[in-house]
C-alpha cells in the first residue's frame, strides 16, 4: 500500500530512497564486482576488529566485571569518548538539514509541509548518528556479549539513546547559532563548534593524562586511582549510562525515554521555524561577500608565483579548510605538550610525538593537494591558460608543501632546541608523509569543484586507503627511528611499496 | 595570402560513437562567425578541441598559423575560451580574479591593472570590483569571465553558449563587448541556440549536424541554397531537416 503524498511515511519513502541510491553510487559506482569486494572488504575489516577487541575484553572479563566504581568510570569515559564523536558528527549533520540544498527548493515551493520534511530529515540524522557509533562499538559490545554475556547488548540501547540525545542537543546548538550570529556565519560556526567536540574531549582527555601520567594514553586517566576516589558515589545518576550498558533494564528505560524524548522536543519546538531559516540560508547564495578595498596595486609575478598565490588565498578563505585544519592543529596539542613536558628531561617523548607529527603532516597534505590538484573551480580557465601543465601541477604541489612546512616549522624548531637529531628525523618523515600523500592525490587527480571536497574520500577509496596506510607507515618509521631502532626499514619499505602499488592501480598510469 | 584566424582541417573525435568526423573550417582575422547546431551535434567539442580543452583523435588545428596541437602554449597566448559556466573563483574578488588571469597570460603588471579596471568599468562591475565572487548572479559572473578573456588582449574568442542565462540588459552588454571587439580586429567564434543572436552578429554562419559542416556562408547565401526568402530559424531547421 503506497503512503499518501506529502505524508510522513511518503516523505519517508523519498528520503529513503535517495539515500540508499546514493550510498549504493557510492559504494560500488554503479559496478557490481566493485560491491562484492568492498563487502568481502569489510567483512573482513570486522572479522579483525572483533578479533582485537577480544584481546581488550579477555583480560577484563577473565578479573570478573563487578559495577564498581573503577568500572563506572572506566565505561562512563569511554562511553564520553563515543558520545563527543556522535555529538560533533550529529551537529555536522543537522547544519546540512539546513543547508543543503538539492532537492529543498523543490519542496519548500511546493505546498507540501516542511515541518514533516523537517521531521524526517531530523530523524535521519539521528539514525545516521546511532548507526555509525553502533558499527564503531560493536566490536567492543559483541565481544563482551559473546565471553561475558549477552546483557552487554543493552549496550545498543545507549547508542540509540545518546544518538537521540546528540541529535536533540545538535539541533538546539543549530538553532541558537541562527538566532545569535545569523544564517551566514551559523554553518561556519556549527563546522568549529563540531570540529571542537570531536578532537577536543580526546585531546583534553591526553593533555590531562600527559600532565599526570607522562603519556598519551587516555584510558590511564579513567583507570587511576585518583579520578575513582574523586568520582560520585556509585548511586550517582552521573553512572546511568554505565549502568544501562552493563544491562540494567530500568537505567535502560530511562536513557531511552531520556534521549528520545529530548528528539521529540527538539524536533517539534524547531519545526515551526524550519521553513524560515532553511530559506533565509538559500538566500546566502545571493549575498554578496564585501571586502575592504585593496588598494594594493597588480604585481608582476611569474606564472608559478601566480598559481601559488592563487591557492593560497583560496585555501586561507575557505571556511571548511579553517575548521578541519584547526581541528589537525588541535591533534598536534598533545604532542606539543608532551614535548614541552619532557623538555630536555626524557628523549622518550619523541617516540610518542614524531609519530603523531609525520602521521598529522600526511593527513593534511592530502587534502589540501585534493583542494590544490582536483578542486579546480577554473580548470578550463588553467587549461587554456598559455602555461604548460607540468608548471600548474608544480606550482600547485609547491603551494601545498610551503602550507605544510609553515604549520610544522614552529614544532620543528622547538624540537630542534631539545633534540636536533629527533628534529631531523621528523622532517624527514614528515616530508616522505607529505610527499606521498600529495603524488597520490597527483595520480589519482580528478576535475571537480571544490565544493566536492567531502565527497573527496568516497570518490577513490584506493587513494584514500593508499594515502592513510602510507601515513601510517612513515608514521610508524618515524617512531622507530626516534627509538634508535633498525626496524624503522621494515615500514619504510611498507610505505614505498604501498606508493609504488598506488602508482600502479592510479588512472593515470593505466 | 592573409593568415586564417582559425584553420580546422580533417578534425574528427570520438567517445563512444564519433562526435566530431572530417570536420573543416576556416575563420578569416576579424570575422564574427557563428556555429550553429542542433543538441548534440558537436559545437562545443569542437570548440573545446579548438581551446585545447580536448584532444582531437584526428585532423589539424591551426591558430593565426601556428599548429595548436603541436605548439599549444603558443596557440593560447592569442586565444581566449569563455563557456556558458563562468570560470570564475567564488572566493577572489573580480580584480584579484584579473589579476590572476593576467598572471597566466605574463601581462605586464601595470598594463594588466590599466585595462582590468578599464574592463570592470565598462562592463559595469565597479561597484562589486572589491567582492567575493561567491554572491554574483549568473549575468554578473559571466561578466568577470568575459572581462577575464579580454584582459589579456586575445586575437581568438571562442565563445560557447556565451549568453545563456543572461538577462536582456547583460546579454546586450556581453554583444556590444564583442561586437566592439570584432571593430577592432578580433575575430569570434561562437556558438549560440539564440538564433537571432547569430543572424544579428555573424558576418558568417556555420551549420553542423552530427559532427559535420551541412553549410555556411553569410545569411544571403545560406537563403539562396535552400532557395527562399527565410528567417535563420527556417534555414536552419531546413538544413537540419534536410541533413537527417
């Protein structure tokens, strides 16, 4: 039986729709061998991440997990640690809601009621929210549920309940960002404020555990002594969460009642207002941006110098790039913290930050040399641009490159002062990061604006992983190297070989 | 002998069916032609492989003598492309925007800043000179990609589909530009579904179906080979007609 048109179960139907069709495009880019293997991909993927959650849970389960108060902290701030992810990606969510645009001008000319579009698409997020931090848990969750029972899977519950929760308290944020600094810079903002939450509890989590333990494993902080005793007494509601978890079937009802009742609140205190503001941010498409007059006269510049600087000002005026770069400076805190603790006490440090560093510099040149080489807005205007493409391509890898030292320098030369050898060593991996990261991009170059930016990892799963894995690996060289080991080879070679494969499977080499 | 502006011969490309087959033509220095076309018959593939945009599986391209498949960074430092998407950077301003096509182009600085704000000026764009092109309405950012492929003085303006989505006053504004261009020696060749536009400006009209030239000359000899006294419209679907 079909629902009636403009319904909450028809609208439903069309959301649903659209998105599985997107994903499966996504996914298998229309091949059906593609699909096959990414799923043989990922089966596998699981086989291995239950497998190492096994070795995590064994251990605990074999001591007896008693709801004591070490275990109500050790759950309630790993469960933290889930809920920051599922906020941040929640608030990233609900600003798409709004705005996205695709098919919304469609609907909110039509007569149809926004309020149910609203609805839908709210719950969407949420469902999108609970699903990506359920596959995350789930290894952790089934393999407690498999060696210490199945009461563990009340654990699910709670992810649906903060997913609801996330969701709720996205949508106030969103809202209240609308009414205190306006359509324009709301989404900018909400991108911050999320990129915020997502790294920021993390990173504070191991700059406490830095500053009490010396390392940068979070977990030591919600395993000491001294957190347990400074905690709430164990019939807290603070542990409501750790008690659902763990099965207790009325905390259970209460988290579900808690984070989807908070859904329905926000969902119909906001719906009213939906309409108005999704139009008021179209409306920004036609807006014009005023800059100060520059009174700065043409430069002569040689075509390379052209280039550079046309990338340069793009990248400092993209508001996206800000807040995912910040959120890479916001990794690179810890480090920089361990590093400033140790200074010229404990060489020890370096195995923990140059790692971090090399790996940081791989992420970020990869997406900056996407927005460089592939995020074109002006290709046909560069092609046909009296320049030969060997100078475009080079101009766009310096202009990359100069980001990525100028971002590493300050930490470079700290750690020069303490160690100039350690120093040395990570700019050298650091530069193999970066360099293989951008010749990947380079190869696996596509034509696209850079609005597709997002879509970047989803257009070429190969150079994606390929980019990753090699980070990992200089990464891993890196730290092997800071140890004073000979076994840095072995990485190394791993790199080389995962470039010299992505070379290989590139579309330009075939 | 005067050097053609444009010279095509035995031009053919491919994708999957041919597009473009044996594909002739020749453009004197200073003539505004038009190449006109049904959907699909391959005007801006042609005019891509032309800009250098593509790359032809046959024939020759020849730009005021110079062979554009052999020497192409020769061939654009007189041509200009301008398609019905402005090329244009959301987050530069119209005279950074210059500025940096100028750069491209190896304009001398003071020469490049003199004729962007001349151009600005004339196309109207002084007001917004100094603004994100991010806000601009279609007409207006057409306007800076226009005034992007004039900064640079080219001799060749391709122009595919130039005026699509313009309103009255900046389509008259984008005609007058290049009519005053054609004045000036220039030549233009662009492609148009704006029938009226290309009976209006042309001094001569190509007719391509299916990747081939079916006819050209100027209107008065496109009426007397089908033999009646027409507006281009009923030429050109007779032509098109006839060809199929």
């Amino acid at each position: 039986m079909s629902a009636a048109p403009a319904s909450l179960a028809w609208f439903a139907r069309h959301e649903l729709t659209l998105a599985w069709r997107e994903f499966t495009a996504m996914m298998t880019a229309g091949r059906r061998a593609r699909g096959i293997g990414l799923a043989i991909f990922l089966v596998v993927v699981a086989a291995l991440l239950h497998l190492m959650a096994f070795g995590l849970v064994a251990p605990w389960v074999s001591h007896g997990i008693v709801p004591d108060k070490a275990t109500l902290v050790l759950l309630s701030g790993s469960g933290l640690l889930f809920w920051t992810v599922m906020l941040s990606q929640a608030l990233e969510s609900v600003t798409r809601v709004y705005y996205a645009r695709s098919d919304l001008d469609l609907i909110l000319s039509s007569p149809a009621s926004s309020r149910r579009l609203f609805a839908i698409r709210t719950g969407a997020v949420a469902l999108s929210t609970m699903a990506l931090t359920g596959l995350l848990a789930s290894p952790l969750v089934n393999m407690l549920a498999i060696v210490d029972g199945p009461q563990w899977l009340a654990a699910y519950g709670v992810v649906v309940a903060l997913g609801a929760l996330s969701t709720a308290i996205a949508l106030a944020i969103t809202i209240a960002l609308f009414r205190l600094v306006g359509p324009k810079r709301t989404r900018l903002i909400a991108q911050i404020v999320a990129g915020i939450v997502g790294a920021g509890f993390v990173i504070g989590i191991q700059a406490a555990a830095i500053l009490h333990y010396g390392n940068m494993n979070r977990f030591a902080l919600f395993q000491s002594a001294d957190i347990v005793a400074a905690a709430p007494d164990i019939g807290s509601l603070l542990w409501l969460p750790a008690r659902a978890a763990m099965g207790d079937g009325m905390a259970s009802a209460i988290m579900l009642a808690i984070g989807l009742g908070a859904l329905a609140l926000a969902i119909g205190v906001s719906a009213s207002s939906y309409g108005r503001l999704a139009i008021s941010a179209a409306g920004l498409n036609h807006v014009s941006s005023q800059r100060r007059p520059s009174p700065r006269a043409f430069r002569a510049a040689s075509q390379r110098q052209v280039l550079r600087l046309k990338e340069w000002r793009l990248l400092q005026r993209d508001p996206w790039l800000l807040s995912q770069t910040l959120m890479q400076m916001l990794y690179l805190a810890p480090p920089a913290l361990l590093l400033w603790m140790n200074f010229g006490h404990d060489a020890g440090a370096f195995v923990v930050v140059v790692p971090v560093l090399v790996m940081a510099s791989g992420q970020l040149a990869g997406g900056l040399a996407w927005l460089a080489i592939s995020g074109e807005d002006a290709h046909d205007l560069v092609v046909t641009a009296p320049v030969s493409p060997r100078i475009v391509l080079i101009a766009k890898i310096e202009a990359v490159l100069v980001v990525i030292a100028a971002v590493l320098a300050p930490l470079l030369a700290l750690m020069a002062i303490s160690s100039p050898r350690m120093a040395l060593v990570t700019a050298i991996c650091a530069a193999l990061s970066a360099g293989s990261a951008t010749a990947i991009q380079l190869w696996f170059r596509v034509v696209a604006k850079r609005s597709m930016f997002r879509r970047r990892q989803v257009a070429s799963r190969a150079a994606t992983l390929s980019e990753a894995f090699a980070s990992i690996m200089w990464a891993g060289t890196g730290a092997l190297l800071a140890a004073g080991s000979w076994l840095a080879m072995g990485p190394a070679v791993v790199a080389i070989l995962v470039v010299g494969l992505a070379r290989l499977i590139s579309p330009r080499r075939r | 002998m005067t050097i053609p502006a444009l010279a095509i011969a035995g031009l053919a490309k491919s994708f999957d069916r041919p597009v473009v087959a044996d594909f002739d033509l020749t453009i004197r220095a200073g003539e505004f032609y038009a190449l006109l076309g049904p959907n699909g018959a391959g005007k801006t593939t042609i005019l891509r492989m032309v800009a250098g945009l593509l790359q032809p599986d046959a024939g020759s391209i020849s730009i005021f003598g110079v062979d554009a498949r052999r020497d192409p960074v020769a061939a654009k430092r007189v041509t200009a492309w301008v398609s019905d998407e402005p090329m244009v950077y959301d987050r530069l301003t119209p005279l950074e925007y210059l500025e940096f096509v100028a750069g491209l182009w190896q304009i001398d600085a003071r020469t490049a800043e003199a004729k962007a704000n001349e151009l600005i000026d004339w196309l109207g764009l002084g007001p917004h000179a100094n603004e994100l092109c991010g806000g601009f309405s279609k007409g207006m950012l057409q306007k800076v990609a226009l005034a992007g492929a004039l900064v640079h003085e080219p001799q060749l303006i391709i122009l595919d589909e130039p005026l699509t989505g313009l309103d009255a006053g900046s389509a008259r504004q984008v005609k007058d530009v290049l009519l005053g261009k054609v004045r000036e020696g220039v030549t233009v060749i662009m492609t148009t579904h704006i029938l009226e536009v290309a009976e209006r400006m042309a001094e001569r009209i190509g007719v391509i179906n299916q990747g081939k030239l079916i006819a050209e000359g100027t209107l008065a000899e496109l009426r007397t080979r089908i033999g009646k006294e027409s507006s281009l419209e009923d030429i050109f679907l007779d032509l098109v007609a006839d060809a199929a």
